[in-house]
C-alpha cells in the first residue's frame, strides 16, 4: 500500500471522484482574481437558468462576465460563501441561485434541481498571485470553495500537526482562498487525525479536533483495512452529508463585543462529534414512538450550545410519513441561569430560527407560548413542572420535543 501523502490525496480524490459522482479539474481552473472556478459557476448557472442569464446578459461580453464575478467574488468577502450558496446572488435585476438544497421525496422537480449542482475537487490548487504555494485540494460546490485540506502521512514522519503548522506558517490569510468567511472550513488531515479551522490567522488559526473519538476518549478508531480517517471523504464529503451542513450547520454569526461595542463575526461549521450527535437524534427520534428518553454526553467546551441549537431547528422541520411536524413545539430547559442565557444567545444569532423562538420568562409567557405554538420555547429547569401540567391537561392533544440541558 502506498502510504505516501501523494497517495493519500490521490485515494481521497479518486473516491470523490469515482464513489461520490465529484468532477475533477485541472489547477489551471482555479482564477485567482476570484478565489472560484469560474467555468463551473457559469456551467451551473447556464444550464439551470437560461432565462436569468438572457435577461440580465452577464455572459454576454467579456466586460458583463468581468462585472458578474467581480460582484460575485464581493459577495462572497462580504456574506460568506455559505450564506451565497443558500441565498444566491443578486446582478443586473436577477437574482441568481448557486445551489439547489436538497429534496423532499415527494419532491420530484426538486430532485431534479439538486442533480444539477456541481460537487467539484481540485488537486494542487495554487492559489496565490505572488507565490507557488499549493493547497492539497480544495472542495468546490458549483465552483465556489467550500473547504481547504492538508494532507500528512504517519508513515512519512508528518501528521497532522505539520500539517496545521503549515496552515499557521506558509499559508497568509490574506490571500483571497483564504480570506475569512470565502472558504466555511480548512483540515489539517493525516491517516489517523483530522482536525479543523474556520478562520485563517496566521500562528493564531486555532484548530479543534475532527475526529469520531474512541472507547470515551480522544482519536479515531481502527479500521480493518482502511484509513482511520476515510470517515471524512466516506461520510462527511458525500453530497447528502456536505449539503446536510451547507443547510443546516454551517453559518457565520455576528454578536456584539459588550466592551468595545463593535459586531464581531465567527464562522460555524459542526465538530464531527456535534454532527454525530445531531444526527443520531434525529434518526432515532424518527423511529421511535413519541415518548423515548436519549441522552448525550458533552464535556465542557464542546459547544453544547450549538449542539442544542442545531437539533431543535431540525427537530422543528422533521416530518412524519404524512408530511406533517413531529413535533408542535421544542421546548429547551436549561438549569443554569448562565447557560440558559448562552443558549440564547447562541440560538438568536441562528437567523434563520428568529421568528420561531420564544423565551419563557415566566409561567404567564410560558403558558401563551405553549398554548400559541410557538416553535422553539426557551426556559428554565425552575418552570420544569409547570410545563409537564400544562402538557399532561390542556396541551394533552399536542406532541412535544423538550431538551434538557445540564
């Protein structure tokens, strides 16, 4: 077996090109002016939108091109990439979609739609204008970059750690690739390890492990005749999983520094053990009868918070086999003054959930959210029995998810 990191790269490439429906290209695809491919994001757009694309002329000349990535390339810096592929981007009075989320099963024409995105990787990719640094691939969706990996090998003498020094020492943030918000993820990737960072800076990047952890504790298990890590492409890299998180995990958010007042941005994309954890539930939740108690262990630092909000947004959308909600309502308990006000906080800068939530302050409010049916309800531990008698007699009709956070 070849253990070199060449190799490595070549297996990851070759599966997500062979197993998981991937296009491949050149580095030379790669513009640097745009930090994307730009053939594959007039490709997608041509094929899905050709009235758009008449209308607004953006391919017409070279100059009306130049302008559509230009703007195109501004959007990104200043929304993120996630937040273009899930909103699109606005040029000549249409409004254009970079991606398609994907369907419902009873969605035909959806279906349709989602097959049309282009899940592309790029080998090599040099993406700077003043030096010949490579990145060992890049991951685009509809020619956008989605995330940056390094690759090391144990059996070379490099892990993981070389391959975050990397990241920390020969890669300048300031390049457009590798711009806060233009790329949602970079890995630092070995054959045992994976670890993560979202925001490029310098000797500052600060890494958490990616990994599925093993008997309680930290890394990856063994795998019989495979790498310890292929959970990265085999799993989180296919198409269902990576378009899972594009629309439901990973976002920036924006909160105020209390002292300085100014709007700080933190780009979120979910821990592998976060993504196990929600997911688990949801699938689980699915299949048993209303009623079930799970439990999940977290240690502190984790991130509990995005954990908790993550779930009850999905709990919110889960469907039964007759299309209706699971649940009428998500009710989270917390029992620490502190955490109730994190989770909070962390739930309101989850945009898409501000017209769903409601904060319990007391029973009063308590019982007109329950009774409204209200989404997602925030309260404390202390309301715990208020809220089983409001359920058990005038809401006994009614079926509820509550999280209970410790």
């Amino acid at each position: 077996m070849n253990t070199s990191e060449t190799a490595l790269e070549k297996i990851i490439v070759d599966w997500l090109q062979d197993k998981n429906g991937y296009e491949q290209e050149t580095p030379h695809a790669f513009n640097k002016d745009f930090a994307l491919v730009d053939k594959w994001v007039e490709r997608f757009i041509t094929e899905t939108q050709p009235e758009k694309v008449k209308h607004s002329m953006c391919f017409k000349s070279p100059s009306e091109r130049l302008k559509f990535f230009t703007r195109l390339s501004s959007e990104i810096t200043k929304r993120g990439v996630t937040d273009v592929l899930r909103k699109g981007y606005k040029f000549n009075g249409s409004t254009f979609d970079l991606y398609y989320p994907l369907p419902s099963e009873l969605n035909p024409s959806a279906k349709v739609a989602y097959e049309h995105n282009i899940f592309g990787v790029i080998r090599q990719v040099m993406y700077s204008k003043v030096n010949t640094n490579e990145i060992d691939f890049v991951v685009f969706i509809n020619g956008l970059p989605l995330a940056t990996f390094e690759l090391k090998n144990n059996y070379t003498g490099q892990t993981y750690e070389n391959a975050i020094m990397q990241y920390r020492t020969d890669r300048d943030p300031k390049e457009l690739l590798l711009q806060k918000k233009r790329c949602a993820v970079h890995f630092a990737l070995d054959d045992c390890q994976a670890w993560m960072c979202t925001e490029l800076c310098g000797k500052d990047s600060w890494f958490l492990p990616f990994n599925r952890g093993v008997d309680g504790g930290a890394g990856n298990p063994l795998i019989p005749g495979d790498t310890m890590t292929s959970y990265v492409w085999k799993d989180v890299l296919t198409k269902q999983t990576l378009s899972n998180i594009i629309e439901n995990f990973a976002q920036v958010i924006s909160s105020e520094d209390k002292k300085t007042h100014k709007i700080k941005e933190k780009v979120i994309w979910p821990r592998y053990h976060q993504l196990d954890a929600v997911r688990s539930l949801l699938h689980v939740t699915k299949m048993s009868p209303i009623g079930r108690r799970f439990l999940i262990q977290h240690s502190a630092g984790s991130g509990k918070s995005n954990s908790i909000t993550w779930l009850a947004y999905q709990l919110v959308t889960l469907l039964q086999e007759n299309q209706q909600p699971f649940f009428d309502s998500i009710v989270v308990v917390t029992d620490r003054v502190n955490l109730d006000k994190q989770i909070r906080d962390n739930i309101n800068a989850f945009q898409r959930l501000s017209n769903l939530v409601g904060w319990a302050d007391n029973s009063a409010s308590l019982r007109e959210l329950l009774q409204g049916g209200k989404k997602i309800i925030i309260s404390t531990i202390f309301k715990f029995s208020f809220i089983l008698d409001e359920i058990g007699n005038s809401l006994k009709d009614k079926r509820f998810a509550i999280i209970a956070v410790r």
